[in-house]
C-alpha cells in the first residue's frame, strides 16, 4: 500500500501522457500529420503552463537523449558505409557552408542591431543547425532513408552533429573560457578512433561478432547485448568529449557490417518508439507560452526568415551536389528547422554571458517552435512539388 502510494504521482503521469499522445495522434492521423506534433503537444499541456503535472523536467529531458542515442543507433544499422563515404563531399562541404553563410547573415543583421561579435556567431551557429531526431524520423515515416535524397539529408546531419564540438570550443573561447589542452587532446583521440573503426569496416566489409550464435536463442541476453552495444558505443565517445549519439551511429554501423544481427533491431524498437516520443515531449516541456504571447511578433518573423533562408541555402547546396531541383526543394524543406543540438549551444552561450536572459528565452522558444512547424513545412513543400 506505500509503494502504491509512493508511485502513485508517476502512474498518474504516466498513464495521463499515454491518454494524451493516443488522443492527440489520433486527431492527427486524420490530416495526415506526423506523430512528433503530437509528442510536443503532450509536453506543452504537462508543462507549467499547461496542466503542470511535471515538476522535474530533467528527468523527461535524459530519457529524451536515450531516445536520440537510440534513434541515431537504429539509422547506424541501416546505414552502408561505402554508400555512405561516397557522400562525404555534400556531408562535408554541406556543413561548412551552411555554418559559414549563417554566421555572415547574422553578423550584417547584428551590426543592424549593434549586436556584439560573440552574440552573432552564436545565434550563426544556432541557426546552422538542422533536427537529426525530426528529420529522421520525418524521413523513416515517408520512406525516404534509402532514397538519394534521403542519403544526402542524412549525411549532412552526421556531419553538423561531428561539427558540435568545434563550435562549442569557439564559443567557449568567445566566452573567455579556454577548452584545456588535455580535452582537446582527448577529443582529437576520439575523433582518430572513430577514423580508425570506419576505415576498419571499409577495409575488412564485414564484421564477425564472436557472441552472435552464443545468444542467437536468447531473447533475455540479446535485449541486454543489444542495450550494452548501443549505450556501450555512446559511453565510449562521450567520454572523449564527442557526441553520444555519434558514438551510438557508429555502434550501428558495426553492427551493420556484422549483418548476423537482425535481432537487435527487434529487441530495441520499442525501446525506441519510446524514449523518442520522451524527446519531443521533452521539447514541449520547454516552450514558454507566456513568452511566446509577449514576443509573438518578432517570433513568427523570425522563424519565417530562419525557415526562407535555411531552405533556400540547403537546397542550393544539395542542387550542386546531383539531386535534381525536386530532389533538392525536398531536401532543403528537410533541413530548414533548428536542431535539439542547438539547445545544447544557446545553454553553454547562456552560461557563459554571451547572451542574456531574454536572447536565451527567445531562442530556446525560437528552437523549439521550428520543431513544431517543420512537419507542416515539409508537407506543404511536397504538395507544391508534386503540381
């Protein structure tokens, strides 16, 4: 009877997000919408300015990460990495211009609004950023992850998630604190390890796990092999200060190239599903709508440009790299929303006055209302596509 009474707020939580979800994603099966508008729509009414039935968000918040380590773990497997190489020029100089002209713009805009150097590379790298959870996810529910479009998204969004950590040391160093040469040393040991694996795998094409037959009849011991290979992955590259969800992409790489494994996708795809939906839910926990009302203007201004500019931008960059003009509308219309990486930017630039309360609030709500809008946005850019 006390430990009913003890759980007895968490079964409510719980057994209310449920409710929620089906009700919500039910509507939205309706009109052909995507399932993520309806995890967000679930954090926004939990939230403290909806129901607020969540009083620690830093839970909902960690298992929203597991969901992405799971999520980029599962795009790993799927994944072939010769097919994969054969991209790194769209990965590579995708990336890079997308962050360079982002930063451009934002330094003309903030010499504008006297805006200081610090505070406009920062928003630059912000809206550099696209969603690898919503993109996707996007992708996996149209089908497109096998398709050259597909390919290209994905590459690029690898690509921003490697070039997290040396935009994090630049704000760093534009917030007067200085990343010791041991992190450095560490991160650049990481980095050459995850080389070294890649090029392994290229080499040898496919991988033999000495424990696959030993546990083939298992189900027990395959959930918690599976668990140990995917979080083991994410472990080892956080600890060389890289990306978890990098580490887990490149788990699921392997595991691809052992191609004996077919049962670890079973076993962790409702783990998946999940702690995914945690994620979302995790981003509609975060969205001030007070804020929001008082800055309504600006905002939808705001997000129109972001939405204009980053679609314009990486459809011009995927055109250039043999999609053809559809291929890249669709493509761009993929990348244009701001990334869960980017909360990780606007918190360390936070902490470190670069940028104030207000510009932290703004963006965070800025982020996260391009997560809601970017299904819509996708969808009416397929509709003009298809005239």
């Amino acid at each position: 009877m006390l430990l009913i009474s003890s759980l007895d707020p968490i079964i409510t939580l719980i057994a209310i997000l449920a409710v929620l979800v089906i009700a919500i994603s039910l509507v939205l099966r309706k009109f052909n919408q995507t399932y993520i508008i309806g995890y967000i729509l679930a954090g926004v009414i939990l939230g403290e300015h909806g129901l607020n039935l969540v009083k620690d968000q830093t839970s909902i918040h960690l298992l929203g990460e597991l969901g992405v380590i799971l999520l980029l773990f599962f795009i790993g497997m799927e994944i072939n990495l010769i097919d994969f190489l054969k991209r790194w020029k769209v990965a590579v100089i995708g990336t890079l211009s997308q962050i360079a002209i982002s930063v451009v713009l934002v330094l003309c805009i903030g010499h504008y609004y006297d805006w200081n150097f610090a505070r406009s590379v920062v928003i630059g790298f912000v809206i550099a950023l696209s969603s690898s959870a919503v993109v996707i996810k996007l992708l996996q529910d149209k089908n497109l992850i096998d398709t050259k479009v597909g390919k290209n998204v994905l590459s690029i969004l690898l690509a921003q998630d490697v070039a997290l950590v040396p935009l994090l040391i630049i704000i760093s160093q534009l917030g007067g604190k200085s990343e010791s040469t041991e992190n450095i040393i560490l991160m650049i040991i990481g980095a050459m390890l995850i080389v070294v694996i890649l090029v392994y795998i290229y080499i040898k094409g496919a991988i033999i796990l000495p424990f696959s037959k030993k546990i083939y009849r298992d189900h027990e011991l395959q959930v918690f092999m599976a668990i140990f290979l995917c979080f083991g992955c994410a472990l080892a590259t956080s600890l060389f200060g890289i990306s978890a969800a990098l580490g887990a992409f490149v788990g699921g790489m392997i595991i691809n190239a052992a191609r004996s494994t077919h049962w670890i996708h079973d076993t962790l795809h409702s783990f998946r599903i999940l702690f995914v939906s945690f994620f979302f839910i995790s981003v509609g926990l975060q969205i001030d709508l007070t804020f929001i009302y008082r800055n309504l203007l600006t905002i939808s201004i705001t997000i129109i440009v972001v939405y204009i500019t980053n679609h314009l931008l990486n459809s011009l960059i995927l055109r250039v790299f043999s999609c053809n003009w559809k291929e890249a509308i669709l493509g761009g219309a993929l990348l244009a929303q701001i990334g869960e990486l980017s909360f990780l930017l606007s918190s360390t630039a936070f902490s470190l006055g670069i940028i104030e309360n207000f510009g932290y609030n703004f963006t965070i709500s800025l982020i996260s209302l391009t997560l809601v809008v970017s299904p819509f946005w996708i969808g009416i850019t397929e509709k003009i596509i298809k005239k």
